[in-house]
C-alpha cells in the first residue's frame, strides 16, 4: 500500500473532516477482506457474525467512552444531524407543549425551525444579537416553565463558540454534539439525547450516533413511520433496517484510535494544547487577527478569526492552501477564516498553521 | 497492496452483496487520497470540487443508464429504501385517498404497513395465497379507480420472484428496484418515482438511489420536515445536509463498471446466463431441488429452491461453505436456500455452484 504520509495534505475542512491515518490504513485492508473472512466490510450481511462483531464493539466503545450504565440506548441512525432536527420534536414535543432551544447559530436556527412544527419554541437566548459569539451562561438563559426538554449545541461549528459545560435547567437535555463528539469530557449519562453526525469527529458521513435515555424513549408522543420512531430502533438493535454498515464500521475504529490514545481526558489535554497554539497567534498579532470568539466560548474544534480585510483573507487561504494547507476558508455565511482542528487533525499541523499565521502578519501588518 | 483474488470467496449474501473488484481496488486508493488532491475521500468537504466532481459524475451515470431527459431528478437519500416506504405515502398519498399496492413479499408487505399510517392501501394483488411464488399478470390485478399512484417491487429479494415488466396502470407508477436496479433494461423513464437501496447492486448500504419525475414531486400532499421533502432534497441537489458520500461515490465507481461492462443489455444477457445456469442445475436434478418461483416470475437475481429435507439443507449451506460459497442459506423467514447473484457476482461462481449441486444431489438424491 502507498501509506507514505508525504502525498497527503493539511485538511483544516470543517466537516466531513480529517481522519486518523492508523484507521485510514485499516479501511484499506478490510474493504477487501475483514477478519480474514474473504469477503470485504462493505459485502457483508448486516445480520452475519462479522458486522456482529462491528455493532457489538462499537455500542460497548460508545458505552464506554460516554460513560453510560443500562439506562441509555446507543443507536446508529442515518439522516445525520438534520434528520435528529425533525425526529426530536416529532417524538417529544407534544402538540401544545414548549421546548427550550437556546440559539447559538446556524445549526440551532434549523433545529428551531424544524420543531416549531410540532408544537412551541421558547427561544431561551438569543444569539444574533451578539452576533453569535458565545454561548449564554445560566443567567443568559430564559427558560420556560415544564419545557418538554432543552435542546443546544454543545460546539458551534460555524462561529466557533462552545459550552463551558450543560446549560443549567431541570428539563430533560437534548445535545447536539456533532463537531465535537468524544473530543472531551462531557456529562453524557445525564442527557435525555446525545445526537452526533459522525462526519466531523467520528468518522465518515451517513452515519449519527444517537445516545437515548430509555425512560425519555418511552415517553415518544406521536405515532410515525418506523424510520423515525426510536424505540423501533432500539428495539432491532439498530438494525431495524439495512444500517449504514460502513458507517458504523469506521466509526468503530476512530473510537479505537480514541482509546489509543488515553480517553477522553488524554483528547481533550491534546485539543487544548492544538487550540492554544492557534488562539496564541491571534492573541499575539497585536490585532492583525481578530478572534469571533469571546474568551470564556472559544471552541478547541473550530477556530474562527479575521483578517484586516476581505482581500487579505482570499490571499491567506490561496497562499495556506500553496503551502499544503486546505480548508480554511470560512463557512459561506459568515466569511473570514475557519481553522478546523478535529481529534484527528495532527498537533503539528497547528503549530504549522500557527506559524503560518505568524509569517503572514509579519509580511502584510 | 494484497490484490490477489484467492484470498476471497464466492459471496451469495443477498445483501450488502457483492462488490465488483475493480471498485473495491479503486477504494483502496481512493480513501487515502483521491484525485491527487492529498486528501481521502471520507475526509473531503461535501461542498468541494472533489465531491463536486462525484456528484455530477453519479448524476450524468443514472440518467444515462435509465434513459432519463429532464423531466426527472436524480437523489441520493439516506435510510434506505425502508424510508422510501415511508416517505412515499407522506408525500403522495393524501387522507380520504388511495394507492395501489399489489403485495408480491415481505417488502411490500412492508410498504403497505407504512402506507396505511396515510390512507387507503388497496391490495391490488395478495401474494400470500400462493406463497408468493410469482408476480401478478395484468388479469390478476385489482386496480382501484383513481388511484393516488401503484408501487410495485420489481424483483423480490425474499421469494426470489420478478415481474416481467412494470404492471399495467393509468396511475402514476412506483418501483422498488432495490435488488435488481440496473440488472435490466427497465422504462425507467415511463415512472413518477423509482428508489434502490444500494446494498445489493449498486454499491454500499447507506444510501438509497431515487429517480422522480418533478411533475410528480411537485403534487407532494402533506407538509414534513426538512429530510423527508423530495423537493428539499431536489432543490438542493441532493445536499440539503451532509449526504453519506462515501455512498454516492461508490454507486459512481459501481455505475462506471456497469458501463465498462457494455450498459444494461449486457448486463442483462450475463445476468440471464448466470441464473440460467443454476435454474439448468435446478430443473435437471430429477426433483431434488424444487424452485420456489413458477417458470414466468423466476429472478435473475436472487434463486430460490429448497431440497428433500431441512436436514440436506443444512449440509448443503455447510458443504457449500466449506468449499468457499458463502450465503446461500435462504432468509430466516422462509428458510430454504437463495443463491444471490447480483450484477458483480461472477459468471464462473455460478458455474461453480451448479456443479456443486449436481455432485451433492448425486451424493444424497
């Protein structure tokens, strides 16, 4: 096989994202023969001992990373996060009821969308009026009383904001943590949903991990087709269907790659370290680089800044991308410059771009 | 890399099925790095040119293929075609009104569960009568008046029966191709909408193939969520989230070999050779193996037979397997064996599997 690192590039892609190279390497040889069966992974019966295997070892991988007990489901689900969009407040939000969905971008501006056909949205923070630059605190939060739960994005992958930890509420918590899913500690075993599209920490897309407390699953308050009913999942063990098998296959390994590697703990020691050389560059550019970020909400996973202006950031990605580095374009609708730095994205290539970034004040402040 | 194919076994699974080689080689590749763009093509963004490249590609192959103008879209969805059952009824099957569902095995069976939760399922043909043993003729079909639209599955996984061409109606046709999607010519063209899965012959599970006419889109009855609107889908280019990629770009490499392989005739006339192969073993073994299908439903794609006892079954799935023939014991709910020989399986495997059953028929008959 060619696994020479050389021919591959920096991939700063906000998602789908970079992934472990070990695990790369490892999809090579089983799309043609896993476990020596003579058959590849992408072949297989989804019913047979082989992908038994891979379900198995992925739900006791999640359970384990998560921390989870008995009391949580563990589903591999297609749509990715915008299916979770419609299924959450189609199975929990009961016509007349309120959920809590403090908005922190775009991702929590569709998922608002989607639930307010089903019943109404008490927007708990707003946060276009601060142009999206953080995530509220308890006292930013306007929570309605009984909410049929709270739903928030733990990292915003467009603004480059987190959570310093869960919102504080009593309702039940929904967390959409696609771009930062086993990136660091996080109280998963007291959310009532965990939901996460694979394709920016986890794996490849057309997969999500869904994390569901049984006694939440069980108070589903609508009838609906069984593609969008959790316990009819739950109940076939992810399988009520023909699963996305690849999906969860290599979603299997990078959690693999993540015990490997320490844990959560050790990933979120590595991220802060990545992150810090990053933000140092913009903190130490005497301005040149401007940080969206509010200090207490800076994401480890998604780094956003400017530049003095529109043309010197067009120049600093074309010439990033001259230097092997690719995908530091901003999301389309905000502009500027992303830095996406997954599990999977190397602690050298941070220090890389933070130079980088050094260099390129130097030459145009 | 390990290309040799002796480290690989006849697979008859009747799905996820069997790849052609040429595709898994050219994956072996590709998720390391794909058009010499330095990055593997799971990490490559959905919006980039890479993934723009394999979109337009798998677009330009399926109309190609099925002989479309520009009166159709082409989608790639998540949820297989067990989403299809359900979205097809949400959108196109208003309350008070009706649609044609002849009932030719378990996926259609399932389809009707599904579409009941909308309106009026009228079972245009009850396959349980005769053990699902052939598709309706156009005399043993009872249409409704006015009917909504009439979905109908093409070739039946299960009871490894076809239709000898899509059954005759005024109304709006709906095909489920899931296990047979490009095996034949088929008026693809003449149809409101046609859905594969692709996991059995056109690549991965994960992702499933629609093809709809936008007249009928356009008549979609109910509002939805975002995930389950064709149009949604259609106006985004199938893009409306993160699609499963990985998919999309194998079902293209799938469509290229189909077409290196000289399109849907040639596919066809191989497909034909193939089966008849094994139905030669079948009809010439003195009663030892009984088919399933009667002579005018017989599929090319998934052969279904039982032999003298459930005891030689079982020696026969174990033999067979012992001689590097993997998946030939028939699906659970009717037991028996199927001999799943898909667009990618090869012509020698088949014949390797009638010179088996003659020798064990002449062993145990």
């Amino acid at each position: 096989m060619t696994t020479t690192t050389t021919d591959r590039i920096l991939n700063f892609s906000a998602g789908p994202g970079v992934m472990p190279e070990p695990v790369l390497e490892r999809i090579r040889e089983d799309v043609w023969n896993i476990d020596g069966s003579g058959i590849g992974v992408l072949e297989h019966s989804h019913r047979g001992p082989v992908i038994d295997r891979v379900f198995d070892e992925a739900t006791a991988r999640v359970k384990s990373l998560a921390g989870l007990g008995d009391d949580h489901e563990v589903l591999f689900l297609q749509g990715g996060a915008t299916m979770q969009f419609g299924m959450i407040p189609m199975n929990f939000l009961p016509e007349g009821g309120t959920a809590d969905y403090p908005d922190t971008g775009t991702w929590t501006s569709k998922a608002i969308k989607e639930a307010k056909r089903f019943g109404t949205v008490n927007v708990a923070f707003e946060g276009d009026a601060c142009s999206y630059d953080h995530c509220p605190d308890a006292d930013e939060l306007s929570l309605s009383a009984d909410a049929a739960y709270l739903h928030y994005c733990s990292n915003n992958t467009i603004y480059g904001t987190r959570y310093a930890g869960p919102p504080a509420t009593t309702a039940p918590l929904v967390c959409d943590a696609s771009s930062e899913m086993f990136a660091r500690p996080w109280p998963i075993a007291e959310h009532a949903l965990v939901y996460a599209g694979a394709q920016k920490n986890l794996g490849p897309s057309g997969v999500a991990l869904v994390i569901i407390r049984r006694d939440f699953m069980e108070t589903a308050c609508r009838e609906t087709i069984s593609m969008l009913d959790y316990r009819q999942h739950a109940k076939n063990g992810s399988r009520l269907n023909t699963p996305p098998v690849f999906g969860v296959y290599a979603m299997n390994l990078v959690m693999g790659w993540i015990e490997d590697q320490g844990g959560l703990a050790a990933m979120a020691a590595r991220n802060d370290a990545k992150a810090t050389a990053i933000y140092d560059a913009i903190d130490g550019s005497g301005g040149f680089y401007r940080g969206h970020a509010r200090a207490g909400s800076r994401s480890v996973m998604n780094i956003t800044f400017r530049l003095p202006s529109e043309a010197l950031e067009k120049t600093f990605v074309a010439e990033a991308k001259a230097a092997g580095m690719d995908g530091l374009k901003g999301h389309r609708s905000v502009g500027g410059i992303r830095a996406s730095i997954y599990n999977a994205f190397p602690t050298a290539g941070c220090d890389t771009l933070a130079q980088f970034m050094g260099d390129f004040a130097a030459r145009n402040g």
